[in-house]
C-alpha cells in the first residue's frame, strides 16, 4: 500500500483493540455490509453520516465518499478502500477532506475467544483554522470515545443471535 503523506504534515499513531466474540467469517460480513458504517457512526444529534457516493466493489477496492454532519457543521470525506497489511485487514485513506493525513486499517486476527479488532490509524492535521477544529473531532480524547463506540456496536452486532441494527 502506497502511503502518500505530505512532508509537511506531521502524523501519529492512534490505536484501539478489542477482542470480539465472534468468527472472523463474521466479523468481515459486519463490514462487508453497506449498513455497518451508518452502524458505526454516533447517533445524531452528536453525528450524522451522509453517504453520497459508494464505488466499493468490496473491501479493499473502491471509493467512499460521504459527509459528517456534526451538528449544523458538514464535513465532507472521500475515502479509498485498499489492502491492509494482513489477508484478513482492509484499509481506508482520505483522498479528500478536513485532515491533513488520514489512513485507517481496520486489522482482524483470530484468538482465543473471538476475533481481536484492531483500529490502527495514522493520522496529521492540516495547518490553521481547519487543523484546529479537526484536533477537537478527530484526535485525543474524542477519537477514543469514537472507537470505543464502534467496537461496543461491533460487539451488539455480532453478539449471538443479534437482532441489533
């Protein structure tokens, strides 16, 4: 996978894991689902994901393109899907939007007891007003609650006989 960083950004890793109990068959048909991003997202009124365009074609291949509304805020992104760096990952890096760097790997690796679900990413902002904002959203404290969410709706999913939506 070919990461085009800018040299003037300055990035850091971020990193969220938690083990699933469940396959991995299943844990990849979650995220094969075109509901599990909106079932990934906050609830409004805290976020509310548009999508606007879906060119994926599965997992690694395709674009996403969407807008985050945080409250009367959009926040536009376009996201490539490719390989992670595992057969069972997939990755997402922003093509456009509000960061100056975004690649997400989304690493799955079975374990006792389930599926361990690593979020991995690797993020930098851009410089001003806009960098600003994006470290109040998208870093520290908030990105964790943000990934402790989504694994707490992964695990509701994928719980046995899970009717969550």
């Amino acid at each position: 996978m070919t990461l085009n960083m800018p040299s003037s950004i300055h990035t850091k890793v971020f990193e969220h894991c938690s083990i699933i109990p469940t396959t991995m068959a299943a844990m990849i048909a979650f995220h094969e689902d075109p509901k599990a991003l909106n079932r990934l997202t906050p609830p409004p009124p805290l976020m509310f994901m548009q999508v606007l365009r879906d060119d994926r074609t599965s997992l690694t291949d395709g674009e996403l393109l969407f807008r985050l509304w945080f409250g009367p805020l959009p926040v536009r992104w376009l996201a490539r899907h490719e390989p992670g760096p595992t057969p069972t990952s997939f990755a997402d890096r922003m093509l456009e939007g509000p960061m100056g760097y975004w690649e997400h790997q989304h690493i799955f690796r079975d374990v006792p007891g389930g599926v361990e679900l690593t979020d991995h990413v690797t993020l930098g902002h851009k410089p001003g007003l806009v960098g600003l904002l994006t470290r109040l959203v998208f870093d520290g404290f908030p990105l964790r609650l943000l990934f402790i969410y989504r694994h707490f709706r992964t695990r509701l999913v994928l719980r046995p006989s899970s009717t969550a939506s």
